[in-house]
C-alpha cells in the first residue's frame, strides 16, 4: 500500500477505516478538509512523522484512532471548540514526545482517553471542573512524566479505568484513589506505591481488575481482604515473603500472578468454608517463588487453564491431581522435578511409562508444555505427538531416552525443543506433516540418521538445530529451506565435499556446520547468502585459500575458520568493500602463511568503529527465538559464549605459519576486545601501537619469535586482565603499574632476558638482568626451563594450547632437548593441533 493522498476541500467523507493496513508515510495536512469527517480509523499501520495539526479542528470528529504507529512529535492542540464532539481518543504506542496539556482533560465529550507507551515526559498540571467530565478510561502508563498525580485526575467522577505504571511520578499513596467511587480497574505497576500499615478501614472503591507489579510491596495489602469483586490481580516482582493468607482466594478470582515473591501456602487450607472458593480461578502464575513442592491446593482447581510453576524447586514425582483436564498452557521448567508419573501402589516405573493411559495423556487440550531443565527420565509420552491442539513443546535438558514419539496428528506444532537428552534413532519423518513448524531442536542427543532433506516440505520451518548428535552421510543435494533463518548442524559426522551449489539464494541469518569431517574446497554458493551474519566451519578438513570472495556478505558479523587446512597468504582484498561488519574473525589452526598484511587489517572496518558499551550492553546477535552462541579462545581459556554480545571484537590468528613484524596499523583496530598471535613466527618488537587498543582485554603474543623491550605505554591498557608474553627472546625490565601488576610469571616464562616483578629475577639499573652468582647459571637455566607449562585441550578434531594444567620437570638433558625442540619443533608441534 501507498501513502494517504491530498484530500480535496468541501470533502463529504464521513468515516475513513484503514487500521491494520501496509498505508504508510506522513499524513497530510489537508486531512483538515474532512469537515465531515466522524470516524477515523488508522492504528496498526506505518504511519510517521508529526500528527497534523489540522485534526484538531474537525468539529464533527467523535473517534479518532491513530495508535501503533510511528507518529513523533507534540500531541495537536486539541480545544473544547475545535473538537467538542470527541469522544475517543486513541494515541498510545506512538513516539510522540512533550508533555501532556491539560487543556486535553477538559475536552466536553471526551470519554476514553490512550497516550501510553510514547515519549512524554514533564509534570501534568491540574485541571478546571473534573467533576463535570464524562472520562471513563485514562491511560497514560509507560511514558516519563513526574512530579504528582493531579489531584484533577484523582476526583473524575466517572473513571472506571486507570493506567498510569511505568512513569516517573512522586510517591503514591493509596488512598489517594478513594473518592475514585467508580473505579473498576486500577495499573499501578512499577511505581512507588506507599500502603500505610493501617489500610484496613479505607473505603476502596470494588476493583476487578487490580496490577500492582513491582510497587515494592513486602507483605499482601490486607484492603485486599475487602475486594469481593475482584477477578484479575497481580502482585509479582515484589519483595512479599511469607504465607499467602486465606482472604487472597476471592471466589470471583479468575486471573492471580504472585510470581517472583518469596512465598509459601498454609499446610491445610479451609476447603470447606463457603467463604473460601476459589473454583473460578482460570489462570495462576507461581514462578520464582521458592516452592519446594506442588501446592496441594491445585488438587480443587478443576477449571485451570494457565499454570506457571517455573524457576522454583520443586522435585520429585509430578502428582497425578496435577494433570487437570482443563489445563492448555503448563509451564514447569528449571525445577528438580524427576517423573511424569506419579507411581501407583504395586507399580513400577516402567509400567508407568508404556501405560496408555499415563496421566498426561488427559490434557486432551494441551496448547504449551515446557517442562525443559528438569530430572525428567524415560521415554516421552507417545500421547504428546497425538494432541491435536499442542502449539509448543519444550522438554530439552532432561533425561530422556528412546526415540522421539511420532508426530503425525500434531499439526499446530509450532516449536519443539527436545535438545540436550539421550533421545535416539532417526528423526520421526511424521515431523514432515507438522506444516506450522518454525523451530525444530534436536541437538546435544544420540540421533543417528541423514541429513533432513525431507524437511524442506515444511513451509515455515526456521530454525533447525541437528548439532552433537550422530548424523552421518554426505551433503550433496541442493539445499533448499526458503524460510530458514538458522541452520546448526555442527559436531555430527557429515563428511564429503559441499556441493558448490549445495546454497541457492537463502535466507539464513546462522550457519553452523563445524567439527564434522567435511572436506574440499569452501562451497562458493555461501557467497549467495545476503543474509548471512554467522558462519562457523570450524574443525573440518576444508582445504582452501582465504574465502576473500565472503566480503559479499553485507551483515556478516561472525567467522570460524579454525582448525582446518585453508593455507597460503592473505593478502587479496578489495579494501574498499572489506568486511563492514565483522566482530569476531578466528582463523587459528590452519596452514595460512606470509606477512599480516596492511591490506587484510583494512578490510575489518567494523573492528575499527568504537562502540558504547552501555548501550549495547544488552544486544545479542540473534532474535528473540534463537540467540547465536560462539566459542573462543579468550584471556588463554577456551570459553563458550552462550549469547554474543554485539560489542564483543576479536582476532584469532594463532597457530598459524604467519611471520614478520607485526604492523604498527594493528592500532586500527580500536575496538579489539581479544588479540590472539600466538604460535607463529612474528619478529621484531612488539609494536607501541598496541596502547592505542584501548578496550583490550587479551592480548596473547606468546611462542613467536618477538624481540627487544616490552614497551612501558602497554601499561595504559587498563582493561587488560589477560597478558601472554611467554617464549619470545624479549629482553629488559617488565613494566609496572595499572594491570601489569596484576600479571603472574606465566605471562612471561621462557623469556630469559626479562627482569623485574612478578619474576624473581631482578634488574640492574640498566634495566637488565643481574647475572646469577657463580655456579648457579646452570641451576638457574635449569629452574627457568623446569616451569614451562603446558597443556593440550581436546577441540574437535585437534589439539590446541589452552589452560596451563600442569609442570613439566625437566632435567639437564632436558634442558638440551628443549633447546633443540624451539628452534627446529615448533612447526611439527604446531600441525599436530
């Protein structure tokens, strides 16, 4: 769809309905000419730029929807005379900004009233005869406005709805709603809400709807007692602790959020008592709230749609009264919970298990499942791939075994996650009749089968995740998944060569295809992947030169190279184009040889872009449904990043046959959080230039062949807490303060001409070493060499120098040994990785 066009004057239009259509762009001001005009209706479209001013003039206008929009800008100066028939006013979950003018309050037939969710900030000043207006509903939560309430708002007579959370307003008292004698629902969520000690005689108006999220409450209102009407009440995110008292449990009570409160439930509760009904109760959130068991109160919640009991600790068996026939959301995770089933007298738990009717086989209706992070053993129940409504399905890191139920009668399924168990067997091919599946995880399992190529029948299938299991078989058939946006296939067997055309023009975001046993040369079809931000073949045998031709990529922003046989120089680029936005470029482990060149440190331009932490701090590469993880080696260990934060920069050519000086222009690279050089043949002095990388936080140079002084400027490197220096000839005194003093021997071993702190070895004051007294030279050569370090941590196919895990004691033939080994075995150690 197009932009709105320029209305004619004297237009006869009446109402105009575009909500929730592709119309975008700004709205015209002759929208003005629409004297006529009584209903207009564009929420839910793109619609940008300021709210014409002329709107504020149409004299006919009783209902005006401009919400979910882009719309920026100072709300219309809407009067009494330019818009006195407005009744409903809808301009929430916009951008607008400015304050909110209190003139808008006095608008005569105005009954409904949305600025939610903008940019508005400042203080709201009171208002002339609000016990003569007709507003029913007020919201204006989640913006910035301060200083108090109006005590305008506070004496509408006839508001029955009012949100105001998430803003910045002085502190709040309850009885400040009091004379609010019309008063049906009430947010009040995230503000600072004083509830005098002695609330129990306020005359409250009778809620149905009460949100008090995150007021910093430390024990349950006891006004509350008094609500006899209330259907929905939320009182999570506080700091409540203690037991929940009997008058909670309104019979009305339909909707009840406690989660995210230390809390506990009397041993027996008073079933009995007509007083005491809770039989309405559709939806209960219990999660983070330290439960140690299941309440047994849920054995009388016969209409339960909703339960949450996430994130707390219970364990053991779940009870059989648990499993509600009227329950379509269940939510279980991060628990200790060990058994679907509870067992019968005289019954084992395998019996349990091939049982047809096993309890959970009564939720006929269930929609979501997430029992994920739990104890929970045995096989999964063949009754969940038979339910017809099921939308999720989330068991992954639990204990199951066997294989995988059949899904062919789950057609709604639109995720399912049963990563990191012991499932296995080959993939159930009824997984082809599940036409709304988008996220498929089977990683982290035993599954031995091919590669799903019958998977690409499914029409919305996004993410697909196969890695750590046992899938085997070459990948020659043409790939064609046109919605996948992840693939994480890594650490199977799949062997052979990618076809060349093994990746048309997709739209995968995460390509993850190392530690398997792929070979040949790197398949030029990824070129081919515009969408491409994340490619890790680390740990194959791909054998080829420097995939230069990936500069293609606009968004790519990860790559894993490591650990396989590419070779030659680096030296071709289009310096120009270069990477845009590549972070973290780790080529570790390979055969690549020659100079760092200038050209190649050119080409990472987004290395050289600094970032500001703080506003980044939070962005993970990924989306909501699947956030990339990564592995690296940082500060000498190797480490899995689980998400990867979007300011996280680095370079990894360790282990390689590069050689030279290291150039001064590695200071372009402002935004290196890790550097990694190490194993190679680099020699000269370390370059001064390395003090302008001002976020380091590793820097490893270590078993190179770098000579001369540390240079002193390193010392105002003050994010460094990783240092290796070791086994280079460098010489002089080690330089002190800021983080250098933070450093241990390791740092520096193997460099017999250093002095100074933390080694033992002093400095005369021409900053060298002063020589041993006579005879202990040889002792001393003997102890420098006897503390060498070392350590080989498995990675995929290789080795690699990781975590220093053990000393080698070596004796005078050692010594000579040694000697030999650094100047003639540093190749050979270095392919055995």
């Amino acid at each position: 769809m197009g932009q709105l066009p320029e209305f004619p004057a004297n237009n006869a239009l009446q109402s105009l309905s575009l909500s929730y259509t592709n119309f975008r762009g700004e709205l015209p001001q002759s929208i003005g000419n629409l004297k006529f005009l009584t209903d207009l209706h564009l929420s839910g479209c793109n619609f940008f730029g300021p709210i014409p001013s002329s709107i504020a003039n149409l004299s006919h206008l009783v209902n005006l929807d401009l919400g979910y929009n882009y719309f920026s800008g100072l709300i219309p100066s809407f009067h009494r005379f330019g818009v006195p028939n407005l009744e409903n006013l809808n301009l929430e979950t916009n951008k607008l900004f400015g304050s909110i003018h209190s003139s808008l309050f006095t608008l005569p037939s105005l009954k409904t009233f949305y600025l939610g969710e903008n940019q508005l900030v400042g203080k709201i000043d009171e208002f002339p005869n609000a016990s003569s207006s007709l507003i029913e509903v007020l919201s204006i939560g989640n913006n910035d406005l301060t200083g108090p309430i109006p005590k305008s708002i506070l004496q509408l007579p006839r508001l029955e709805w009012l949100y105001i959370e998430s803003n910045s307003f002085s502190s709040m008292k309850l009885d400040m709603f009091v004379h609010l004698k019309n008063l049906r629902y009430l947010t009040l969520l995230n503000t600072s809400l004083l509830i005098e000690s002695d609330n129990r005689s306020l005359t409250f108006p009778q809620l149905e709807s009460l949100s008090l999220r995150s007021c910093n409450l430390t024990e349950f209102p006891e006004f509350i007692k008094r609500q006899d009407k209330l259907v929905y009440l939320d009182l999570s995110n506080n700091h409540i602790h203690g037991v929940v008292p009997n008058w909670l449990w309104k019979s009305s009570l339909s909707f009840l959020h406690l989660s995210f409160n230390v809390i506990d439930f009397p041993k027996q509760l008073p079933l009995n008592d007509a007083n005491f009904s809770f039989s309405m109760l559709r939806v209960l959130y219990l999660e983070s709230c330290n439960i140690s068991a299941f309440p047994e109160f849920l054995k009388s919640l016969e209409n339960l749609v909703v339960l949450d009991l996430s994130n707390n600790k219970i364990s053991g068996a779940i009870p059989n009264w648990v499993w509600k026939k009227s329950l379509r959301y269940l939510f279980l995770a991060n628990n200790h919970i060990s058994s679907l089933d509870q067992l019968l007298p005289n019954q084992s738990s395998t019996s349990s298990q091939t049982s047809l009717t096993r309890p959970i086989c009564n939720l006929s209706k269930l929609r979501n499942f997430n029992a994920s992070h739990n104890n929970l053993s045995g096989t999964i129940p063949n009754c969940l791939g038979k339910m017809n409504d099921l939308y999720l399905l989330d068991l992954q890191g639990n204990n199951f075994s066997g294989m995988l139920p059949k899904f062919s009668k789950v057609t709604q399924l639109y995720i399912l996650k049963v990563s990191e168990n012991r499932l296995e067997g080959k993939l159930p091919r009824s997984l082809a009749e599940c036409t709304q599946l988008e996220v498929l995880d089977v990683g982290n399992n035993k599954m031995n089968d091919t590669f799903p190529f019958w998977l690409e029948k499914l029409p919305y299938l996004t993410v697909l995740i196969l890695r750590e299991n046992r899938f085997y078989g070459q990948i020659k058939h043409r790939f064609v998944f046109p919605t996948l946006d992840v693939l994480d296939i890594a650490s199977n067997q799949f062997s052979g060569e990618l076809s060349i055309d093994f990746l048309q023009a997709t739209r995968l975001r995460s390509l993850k295809i190392g530690g398997n046993k792929l070979e040949g040369k790197l398949s030029r079809s990824l070129a081919n992947c515009k969408a491409l931000e994340v490619l890790d073949l680390g740990n194959n045998m791909v054998h080829d030169t420097f995939p230069f031709w990936l500069e293609k990529l606009p968004s790519l922003k990860v790559l894993i190279l490591r650990g396989n046989r590419f070779y030659g120089t680096i030296t071709k680029f289009n310096t120009e184009r270069g990477f845009p936005k590549l972070r973290i470029l780790d080529i570790a482990s390979n055969n690549f040889s020659g100079d760092l060149s200038i050209e190649f440190l050119q080409s990472l331009k987004e290395m050289m872009q600094l970032t500001n932490d703080d506003k980044a701090k939070l962005d993970y590469i990924g989306e909501n449904y699947y956030q990339d993880s990564v592995t690296i080696f940082n500060k000498g260990i190797k480490l899995f990043y689980e998400k990867i934060l979007t300011t996280l920069t680095c370079l990894d050519l360790s282990n390689n046959s590069f050689h030279g000086r290291i150039p001064e222009e590695i200071q372009m690279l402002r935004s290196l959080k890790v550097l990694n050089l190490s194993y190679n043949s680099f020699s000269g002095e370390i370059p001064v230039a390395v003090q302008n990388l001002k976020d380091l936080e590793s820097l490893d140079l270590s078993q190179n062949e770098l000579s001369g002084k540390i240079p002193p400027q390193l010392t105002t490197l003050t994010f460094l807490e990783a240092l290796n220096f070791s086994y280079n000839p460098l010489e002089g005194s080690i330089p002190q303060g800021n983080q250098f003093s933070t450093f241990s021997n390791d740092s520096y071993r193997g460099n017999p001409k250093l002095c100074g702190q933390p080694l033992s070895k002093k400095c005369n004051e021409d900053g060298l070493p002063v020589p041993p007294p006579p005879g202990e030279e040889e002792q001393s050569w003997l102890y420098a060499m006897s503390t060498w370090k070392i350590v080989l941590i498995g990675y995929g196919s290789g080795l690699v120098a990781g975590l220093c895990i053990g000393y080698t004691v070596l004796n005078e033939l050692g010594n000579k040994w040694v000697d030999k080994f650094k100047k003639h075995g540093k190749r050979n150690r270095r392919r055995s990785r």
